[in-house]
C-alpha cells in the first residue's frame, strides 16, 4: 500500500496515526531505563521518600529507614547509633562530617562510627538514594560480619563489599577507577561509559543486587557492575585488593547492611529491601 493511499483515506490515516503511536509507547517501555525500573519490582515508582506503594508491598519490599528515626540501626560494635556521628534531617540519615580527626592511610577514621542494620540479610534487592557534600566520600556496605569487622582495627568500621559513594570530581579517590561512585570498591570499577552520575547537592538513586554468588550495582536506572563470585576473575581481583589479607572476607554470608562513616555530609533516604528465593 503506497503512503499516497494512505494519505488520502482518512480511516487508514487514523490507522497510520495509531501504528506510530503504539510504537513510541513500545520504544519507552523497552528503553534501558524503564528495562531497569521494572526490574525492580516497582521500587522505582513514584512515591513520597520513605514510604511504599502498593505495588513496592505487593512485590515483597519493606523499608530499612522509616524516615524519622534509626529503628532497626545500630553502631557496628556498639549497642546503640552513635549520635556523634549520625543525625536524622528533613527525612533523611545525615553522617555528620567529622573534622580534623586521625585517619588511615585510605582516610578513614581511625575511631570512626559506621551505622548497621540490626537484622542480616543473604539474598536481597536493595534501593536507596543519596546525595553527597563537595568532596565527600562515603559508601554502602553489604555482606559485613560484624565479628569479622571487629576483629581487625579499627573495630567500627565494617569489613565487606562497598557500593561506593564518591564526589568523583573533588575526592582524590575520582582518580582511581575502582574507587569511583557505584563502582564495587577496590574490585570492580562502574561502568563509565553508562554511568550517569548526577552533581554534588542532588540525589542519586542506587540499586544492589546480591542472589547467590551473583552480584550487581545500578545507579540512577543504569547497570554499572556485575560480578560471579568463586570465578577466577573475582579471585584475581580479590587477590590484588585491599582484602587479600583478610581472611574469610569475601566468604558468602548472611550479612548486615553498612552506611558508611568515612568523616565526610552524606545523605541518605528511602531505603528499601526485599529478600529474594
């Protein structure tokens, strides 16, 4: 049929018309962006922070922050969340910056405060956002032992694999790949050539994926690491790490989850889980 057929027939225009909508459509929902948003299980929908729809519920999703208090947090290798160190404003879990106190070498505190999850957690998906202050350095940490953590100094600052958080432009670490925002810290760099990090001061939606030896890193809709544990790539990385000194510390476990206290304003909200089968 030619398209001057179609050009003078009205009913076969509307028809036209309605094909190049109905692909538009189609286009949208197949774009990696939206792919990722349904991966989710609805996690990406539109909501007030700190809360969850009936779809997020439905698909198994509960909330690790209520949005006003540290119910279910603690200080790894404390009983209580170290106010020192951690603040709740405006909805969100703000690490308050530290100042001029001992570091590391890598520059974390050497009496540092990370914040964990009462519960421990195996296979999981998990959503949050976050937001950093100019220069700011911090991270998510999954697969953490606190006996583990507490067995090597310093005894606050949790042992597992990071989710980094990073300004990548104003943070010395920017100049390492594996050290930039979303990367698996000081194993795997993201992806930079579909990594989409939004500026210092907005937030960020991130997403962690951990099932069996299965592992993956989202930031703002994109997939910017996936890693097999037990594979001989994951045993060279582990081996020319950080880590390889730490015995049992890529050991697969049910584990806390981890905000990292790193000194630097980070903010954190709207975090959800949902355990997997």
């Amino acid at each position: 049929m030619s398209i001057r057929l179609l050009r003078r027939n009205p009913v076969l225009g509307r028809w036209q018309a309605g094909l190049a909508a109905a692909a538009c459509v189609l286009a949208a929902a197949c774009s990696p962006s939206a792919s990722a948003e349904k991966a989710a299980g609805g996690a990406g929908e539109e909501s007030a922070p700190n809360t969850l729809t009936e779809a997020e519920r439905a698909a198994g999703w509960r909330l690790l922050f209520d949005g006003e208090t540290f119910n279910g947090w603690r200080g790894l290798g404390r009983d209580t969340v170290p106010t020192a160190h951690w603040t709740i404003v405006d909805g969100a879990i703000k690490k308050i910056a530290s100042g001029n106190v001992p570091v590391q070498a890598d520059g974390q505190p050497l009496e540092g405060g990370d914040l964990m999850t009462v519960e421990t957690f195996g296979d999981f998906e998990m959503t949050w956002e976050w937001k950093v202050t100019p220069g700011a350095n911090s991270g998510v940490k999954y697969n953490v032992s606190e006996e583990l953590s507490t067995a090597h100094p310093p005894r606050h600052a949790a042992l597992g694999f990071e989710y980094q958080i990073l300004d990548d432009d104003r943070h010395p670490d920017g100049r390492i790949a594996s050290h930039r925002a979303g990367s698996l810290y000081d194993l795997i760099p993201a992806d930079e050539q579909v990594k989409r990090l939004r500026p210092v001061g907005e937030w960020n939606q991130s997403r962690i994926v951990f099932h069996g030896n299965h592992g993956e890193h989202w930031l703002n809709g994109e997939r910017v690491v996936v890693f097999e544990l037990g594979t001989p790539r994951m045993d060279s990385l582990l081996a020319a790490s950080k880590y390889r000194t730490i015995e049992g510390f890529a050991t697969r476990r049910r584990g806390h989850i981890v905000l990292q206290d790193h000194g630097d304003e980070v903010y954190f909200r709207n975090i959800k889980i949902r355990e997997l089968q």
